[in-house]
C-alpha cells in the first residue's frame, strides 16, 4: 500500500514539474524587456563653420624683387597660389642663423634682386609652422618668424625666415620645387603692381603701392548671431545663468563665476571667467595659437572671415581681425577683432562682435586711394607721428553703421591705416595732422 501512494506522490511531482517547464517556457518567448532609453549627452551647439591653422594665418603681402624693380599684391589668390605650392616643397636644414637679426641684415636680404617675400600680420611660432609647410625633420624651436623671404635663384633653395623687431633669423633649404611652376610664378609677380621702398633711420624698410588704385566700397544688411547662442555655449550650466539689464543697450549674463555683457547697439559681447586669475610666466606661443584656435572652433565662432593678427605671450594674449576680399575690417564704433585672454590653460576673457556681414548689396561704388609710397611720405612729414615707430601701413576697410530708413547697414569705406606703438589709426588727411583716434 505505500508503494502505491508513492508512485503517485511521483506522477504529481512530474506533472507538477511539466507545468512548470511550461510557464517558464512561455515567460520567456513572451517576456518584453522595460529598458528606459539611453538618455544622449547633448551635442555642443556650433555657430559656424570650424577653421583649420591653415585658415587663420595668411600673408598679407607678397613682394618680387628683380633686376627690373620691386613688385608686390595683396591680392588673396596670388598669394594662396604661392602658398599651395610652397606645401608641396619639403624644407630641410633648418639652422638659425643669426640670434638678433638687424634691420640693415633684413632689409639687405629682402630687398636682393631675385627674391620674394610673404609677409605676415603676426609672428608665427616655428611650433605650429610644420602644420603649415613639410618640414623633413622635427621642429622643436619656438622661435617665430614675421617674413619668408625666398631666393628664387639659389642652387639649394635657399629660404630665410625673419624674426620680428631683432628677432632671430632661420634658414632652411627647399626641396621638391618644380622650377617650371616657380618660374611661371615669378613671371606672374612681373604682372604685380609696382611697388616703392620707404626707407627709414632706424626701422625697416616699407613696401608699399607706388601708384593709387579704386577699391570697392561695400554695403551689407545687418545681420546677427543671437547672444542666447553664445551664452548656452559659454556658460556650462545655462540653468543657473540669470540676465539682468546692464544699461540703455545692454544686458549681463552672470552665474556664480562668468558673466557676459552684450552690448545690444554695437552687437558685441565681453565674457569674462571671473575664477581665472592672470598666471604668471610667459605662455608657450604655438600652445596659446592652437589652444585659442581650439577655443572658438569648439562653438564655431568663427562668424565671418578672421584672420591671427597679434599674439602677445607675455600677456596670454591673442587676436583675430575681420577680413573682407583680402582687406583688413578697423571701426571706431564696434569690435572688429576676436580677442583672447588666457590664464591656467583656460579662457580668462573673451571679446568679439556677434555681428554678420552677409552677401554685399549690388549697388556699391568706388573710392579711388593714394598711392602707398605717397601716404608714407605725409605720414614721414607729420609731427604728430613718429615715422620710426610705424610698423606697416596697409589699405582696408572703415565699418560704419548707417540708417537706411527702417534698415540698419553696415558700410565698408575703403581708406589707409597705419600701425603706430601697437595702434591702429586711419590716415585721414596724411601730412596735415589729422586721424589720431586709435581703432579697434
């Protein structure tokens, strides 16, 4: 008798399990998991297209210098045609050859017949120079160079590169130079505008236009990037951002430790980070360009066309200026310069516009300016400018803001600047003591 109650206690257990079997069976064809979506970190807003190095630092002048004269543009395709096909050379050997070069030793290899030479609107650290030439070896110094200067007819491709101010000379060797290519180019420059050499006692020598020539005044609809787009890519935490009114036409953005004021009228904004104090010690310069490159590339700041145009490690401080068809943009009303404040490796201070000058109205004229050489020699004449502390006189443009009715323009005048002590300044009325308003 228990044998029998056993083996049914064995035929429940085993039907009991067969259930189970199948509960667990359909469960698991059946089961739908709850899995809350992977929540993805925000994309960083980006204003504008990123720029390459390449992009940023540009000569501003090209001169030739042959048996027949001195020519020279500041046309941007000549100049980016000359460029390109320096990016295909290799440069080797590079050597310093003098530790403080002297004006009369630039002047002399600059002004030798059969060279050309590019000029640029700041010095350039040998650091980030092999981003934009091949270099065969490493380049470790951190010296700079204001102008290339290269000897056209030299059996080994002799290039020099000229430090600013006493600065320090390199040479090199060029290899790789198609000699068809460099002598259509050469034959190119004789098509140049001629050029005249201002001497002076005791700084270099200028080149500049010896004969005047139209420009294009421009005109553009006023266009703007909204200050909200700056402020949710400069402010970490937008959440804890207030704005408060700052004056007539202005407003402050502040959280704990940045603040940002946007002035309305002019279309310009100053961030500040107020926990970055200045450090001291002199910033590695190709660490400052590329950091700061970095730094505006991260919210595609780059809102027109801006080129470098001053570095100053000492102070952690860099510039980039408006550019419009090759032209330097000075106002006295608005920022035209995007400038840089750094200290311990991050942003101190920040200041540009946030206007855009979109496409130029059709209707716009042109202003027939001087010749270069003659405006040197007003300017040479003038009491109120010390000739030997002018660091370059160049043709650009004055922006203003017009009202045209209901329409706000911007107008680009075609007019001289001259650099004095670090100042830009409009050369209105050379020669008779006029334009002395530093620009930005």
């Amino acid at each position: 008798m228990g044998l029998k109650y056993v083996e049914h206690i064995k035929s429940a257990i085993l039907i009991l399990l067969i259930l189970l079997s199948v509960t667990l069976t359909f469960s698991i064809w059946t089961f739908r998991t709850d899995y809350q979506p992977i929540e993805q970190a925000p994309a960083v807003e980006t204003i504008a297209e990123k720029q390459k190095l390449g992009d940023v630092i540009l000569p501003y002048k090209l001169i030739a210098v042959s048996e027949d004269g001195v020519t020279g543009t500041t046309g941007r395709e000549d100049i980016g045609e000359l460029m390109d096909f320096m990016k295909t050379w290799s440069f080797q050997n590079l050597t310093e050859a003098d530790k403080e070069v002297t004006k009369d030793e630039a002047d002399d290899i600059i002004s030798q017949p059969n060279t050309v030479t590019l000029y640029f609107r700041s010095p350039i650290p040998f650091g980030v120079a092999d981003s934009l030439f091949r270099f065969a070896d490493s380049v470790t110094t951190e010296a700079s160079f204001s102008q290339i200067v290269i000897e056209t007819q030299s059996d080994i491709g002799l290039i020099h590169f000229i430090g600013k101010d006493g600065g320090r000379r390199f040479t090199a060797q060029a290899t790789g130079v198609e000699p068809e290519q460099l002598n259509d180019l050469l034959a190119g420059a004789k098509g140049f505008e001629p050029y005249g050499a201002i001497e002076r006692e005791t700084a270099m020598t200028l080149y500049l236009p010896a004969t005047s020539t139209s420009v294009s005044n421009m005109s553009f609809f006023q266009q703007e990037v909204s200050p909200s787009r700056f402020k949710r890519v400069l402010f970490p935490d937008i959440t804890l951002v207030k704005q408060v009114p700052a004056g007539e036409h202005s407003d402050k953005y502040h959280d704990i430790e940045r603040q940002m004021i946007v002035d309305t009228e002019m279309k310009t904004l100053r961030f500040n980070n107020t926990r970055m104090s200045d450090s001291e010690g002199v910033s590695i310069p190709s660490e400052l360009l590329m950091d700061s490159l970095d730094f505006v590339n991260g919210h595609g700041g780059w809102t027109n066309e801006f080129v470098l145009s001053s570095m100053d490690p000492l102070r952690k401080q860099i510039k980039y200026r408006m550019v419009v068809e090759g032209f330097p943009v000075f106002s006295d009303i608005t920022l035209t310069e995007i400038t840089q404040i750094w200290g311990n490796g991050q942003i101190s201070s920040y200041a540009r516009p946030y206007y855009q000058l979109g496409e130029p109205l059709p209707e716009n004229a042109e202003k027939r300016l001087p010749a270069g050489t003659d405006v040197a020699e007003e300017l040479r004449a003038d009491p109120e400018v010390d000739f030997n502390q002018v660091e370059d006189i160049v043709r650009g443009y004055n922006l203003q803001l017009i009202q045209r009715g209901e329409e706000a323009l911007y107008t680009l005048e075609p007019e001289w600047f001259y650099e004095e002590n670090g100042e830009w300044h409009p050369v209105n009325n050379a020669g008779t003591g006029g334009g002395r308003s530093g620009l930005e």
